[in-house]
C-alpha cells in the first residue's frame, strides 16, 4: 500500500519545512536549539499539520538517541513500560527520545509514569498537541518542558509546497501535469493553515482527473473546488480553536472593526455555532457598548431572538444588523468595570449591616431608644433626590462607578452634578 502524498515528501531538514520561521527561522529559538545538540524537553502546541512531526522527525535525525513513537490516542500503560525497558539496553545506552503525539490523550497517571525518566534524563520527551498545554499537560511535565507554539501555514507560505507537491507527482508518474494559478490559490486558502490537507488535495486532484488524449493532466479551478477539503472554517467546540474565534469576534466588536467582526460570526456560522455567535454578541453589546447607547441591548436582543427562531442560514441576517451596530456604536465599559470592582469588596468580605433608614420596616422593641427606620422618601423632595447614606458604614465613602467619556454618560452626570449641587 503506497504511502500518503504528505508522509512522501515530508521534509528531511529545517530549510524544507513550510512555515514556523518564528521557530526555526535562521537565528530564531528552536533551530538554534537543535542545532547546539542539546535536546532539553519540549512541547510542540499547535493546530494540525503545522509541522509539528516533522520538525519532531529531524530532530530525531540529529542525536545519536533511540528513537521511540508513541501516539496518546492509542498507546496505554503497556507501551509506556515497553519504552521504559530499553533503557540500559545496548539499543538506547545513550538514552531514549520519545515522540509522544496527542499527549492531551494520556491521563495524568500515564504522564506521571514518565516522569522519574524525564527528571533525570534518561529520556528526553518531546510531545505534540493540539491542545492548549497548560490546560491539558500535567504541571511537574510542562515545568520541565519548553513549550513551542506552532503556528497555522499562511497560503503565501503553502503555494511554493503546492507547485512542489504537484511537480513531484509528475516526475513520479511520468505525466505532463499543468495546473491552473487559480487552482493553486483555491487549494492554499482552503486547507486553512494545514499542510497536510494541502497535499491531500494535490493527491486528489491528480488522482481524479483523466489524461487527456496526449497523457497529459490539467488541474482546472473547478477540479479544486469540488476536491479540497473546507477545514479552515470547521473546529472543535471544545477545542482551543473555538475559544480563539469567539475571542478574536467579540475583540472586533469591541475594537469597532466591523469587518473582522462579520468575518468571525461567518466563522462561527459556518461552523453550525449560532449559540455561540448570539451569547458573544450579547455579552459585548453590555459590556463594551453599554451605557454609551443603552437601547442597544433590547435591540440587539430582538436580533437574537429573531436568529434563535428562523434558524441558519437566515439567521445570518439579523445577527450581521446587531454586529454591525455594536461595532459602529460608541463604547463605555464603565458598568462592567462598576459591577466588577463592587463584586471584587463583596469577596473580600467587606459588607456590614444595611443602613437603618434602608432596612424593611419592622417592629422596634421597647430597648431601642431611637426607634423609626428615618428613611427619607426621594420622591417627597425637589428634583426627586435627597441626599442620605445608602451603602453600609464600612464602604460609605466607597465609589465604583466612573462615568463613561460619551455623550450619554455625560448628559447624566452633568445633570446629577447640577442636582446634587443644589
């Protein structure tokens, strides 16, 4: 059975490798790492088809160590232990370096049976994930370990390893094959950042398509089209990836760039994640928007309602209204920064009895010599305000709301100061 397109021509050195120059650029951190010859511990954190292996691969390439592969997803204890045994063997005297891949798949007991051997050296791990590390990495393995993220392949960096893929199907099959600049393009924007699928589709792209009466091969753009796979926009709800998006979303409304913000909920959209793509859109028009525009919330909860109700695709509709006025509507976080720091004094334990004058009226016994709660009724003064103290004595003079540098906010304080002054 012949091997995947990718796995043929994976590169052999650093200089092949498509991507990650932040990494193994000339002078940059990893690539001076492999090539000092000390190999400490590391994590390679990153989406798929990044090169994490690859890069794993050619550092194996370069110590003189018993290489040993294992994958989280399906090794147990049992291959642990096998790995374990080589150690003062005459195959690993020098020690071993193991490859864990979808180390976010081993349990905290299978890590910590590693760790003695990492600890003292005898085994140098380097792992793989595409999973936050922090998050899924036991703690005593990520504090002997350097974390390298690894970053999705640009198209301008995939394109070169396109033309090479297809130049090196030609010379293997010993067929004229011409492919369209179009085709090219569509396949480097639609793997979305993964080099892997990227051959994938080259391989289907040739394989799919019928000499023609001269034995020669042409790629068209439909051909593309119709074969590559669409995982740029596809992910994990539960995986890093999600929680980038409907960060970058809400960051784009916030930053009132409704162009990257459409750009995210079509993301999330495409994804089949509405939930997601309302929740956000809601929690930014209170928290970013706010006080600055006040009736943008029943609006844009109208919109959501509106999206909940007919379903995708038409929910793309209202929800692209809301986004777009969150973004062009003015902004004032002051609300959230008031509640957040209140909260913050409610945890610390700073409280105390509510104001007499605030308490619900109830009976005074014959003890209390001041009896009456001495509530005054704003309502009963000029302006309807009077001024008295509301929060408990311990956080009297305590202020949590400033008020926000918008015309909204503005016209109330100015109005409050006036009353208040009188």
């Amino acid at each position: 059975m012949s091997e995947p397109l990718a796995q043929e021509i994976r590169p052999s050195t650093l200089d092949d490798v498509v991507g990650q120059t932040h990494l193994i650029g000339e002078g940059k951190p990893l690539r001076n790492i492999i090539e000092s010859g000390t190999l400490p511990n590391m994590i390679f954190y990153g989406p798929s088809g990044t090169g994490k292996t690859t890069v794993a691969s050619i550092i194996a390439k370069t110590t003189n160590r018993k290489l040993c592969k294992l994958n989280g997803t399906t090794a147990g204890t049992a291959d642990i232990k096998a790995v374990i045994s080589k150690l003062d063997t005459f195959e690993a005297q020098n020690g071993i370096l193991l490859y864990l891949d979808e180390i976010q798949y081993f349990n905290k007991k299978q890590q910590q049976t590693l760790l003695e051997f990492i600890e003292d050296g005898s085994i140098t791990l380097i792992a793989s994930t595409t999973e936050n590390p922090y998050f899924y990495v036991y703690n005593a393995i990520l504090s002997r370990s350097t974390v390298f993220e690894f970053k999705s392949v640009s198209p301008e960096e995939i394109t070169p390893a396109i033309k090479r893929a297809f130049g090196y199907l030609e010379n293997k099959n010993q067929v004229k094959i011409t492919v369209n600049e179009q085709a090219i393009k569509h396949i480097a924007f639609a793997c979305g950042g993964d080099v892997r699928k990227a051959m994938n589709s080259v391989e289907l792209c040739v394989l799919s398509t019928k000499p023609d009466l001269h034995g020669n091969i042409e790629i068209t753009p439909e051909t593309a089209k119709a074969l590559t796979q669409r995982s740029a926009m596809k992910y994990d709800r539960d995986g890093d990836e999600h929680y980038d998006i409907v960060s970058a979303y809400q960051k784009s409304m916030r930053g009132s760039d409704p162009n990257a913000a459409l750009h995210y909920l079509a993301r999330l959209l495409d994804a089949g994640d509405l939930p997601s793509a309302c929740r956000r859109l809601m929690v930014c028009a209170s928290e970013d928007v706010g006080l600055a525009y006040p009736m943008i919330l029943p609006i844009v909860k109208a919109a959501v309602d509106i999206a909940m109700s007919v379903g995708l695709p038409e929910a793309r509709i209202p929800l692209a209204d809301a986004v777009v006025l969150v973004c062009n509507a003015p902004k004032s976080n002051s609300a959230y920064n008031a509640i957040n720091a209140a909260m913050a004094d409610v945890k610390k334990g700073k409280s105390g009895p509510i104001p007499r004058q605030l308490q619900n009226m109830h009976y005074d016994g014959e003890d209390n010599q001041n009896k009456g709660q001495f509530y005054d009724y704003p309502h009963d003064y000029p302006n309807h305000w009077v001024q008295q103290q509301y929060l408990p004595d311990a956080l009297k003079d305590a202020v949590y709301y400033e008020y926000g540098q918008n015309k909204n906010e503005q016209a109330a304080k100015e109005y409050w100061e006036k009353i208040k002054k009188k």
